[in-house]
C-alpha cells in the first residue's frame, strides 16, 4: 500500500527483483529516476525532460512517465507540461 514506508535497504531489494525479472527498454531510460525517487535525491528538470521525451517513444508508460515527474523539482512546471503534453499525445494515438 502507498502509505507504507519503505527503508532504502528493503525499496533497493524490490527495485534490485524488478530489474532482473522484467526486461523492457523502459527499465533502463527510467533507472536514473527510478534511483533518484529511492535514493530521495533529485534529478534535474533538464534530464527529466530528456528522459520523458524518450519515454515518449513507449506509449501507455504512465507508471515510469510518473516517477520521472516525481523526481525531480519541476520549479518551472515545464516537466508537469512536458508530462501532460505526452500523456494527451498517447491518449489521441489510441
């Protein structure tokens, strides 16, 4: 459940089975944010911009669209835009 907190030793474990267990193109341009959101760092609003638009290529990859959006500052709200502009883009491609 959302309102269980995990320690980073435990969130690590979970991503750790993920990754190996699935295999997807996806994986591997969230992971800088999938390991900022653990590490509660952030990236930047420019590399999270870079990897949503990469992300774009990947239709209905909502899950990973919204970790990148977490993790980082968006001070701008240019990954917020940058976000829904994909999400509308996917949703009028289907």
């Amino acid at each position: 459940p959302a309102s269980e907190k995990l320690d980073k030793a435990k969130h690590m474990k979970i991503y750790k089975f993920w990754k190996q267990s699935f295999s997807s193109p996806v994986q591997n341009i969230v992971e800088p944010a999938s390991l900022s959101y653990i590490n509660k760092t952030e990236i930047s609003d420019s590399e999270a911009l870079s990897i949503m638009e990469k992300l774009s290529a990947f239709p209905k990859s909502y899950n990973a669209l919204q970790v990148v959006l977490f993790s980082c500052s968006d001070d701008d709200e240019l990954v917020d835009e940058k976000y829904e502009n994909i999400v509308a883009q996917w949703k009028s491609a289907t």
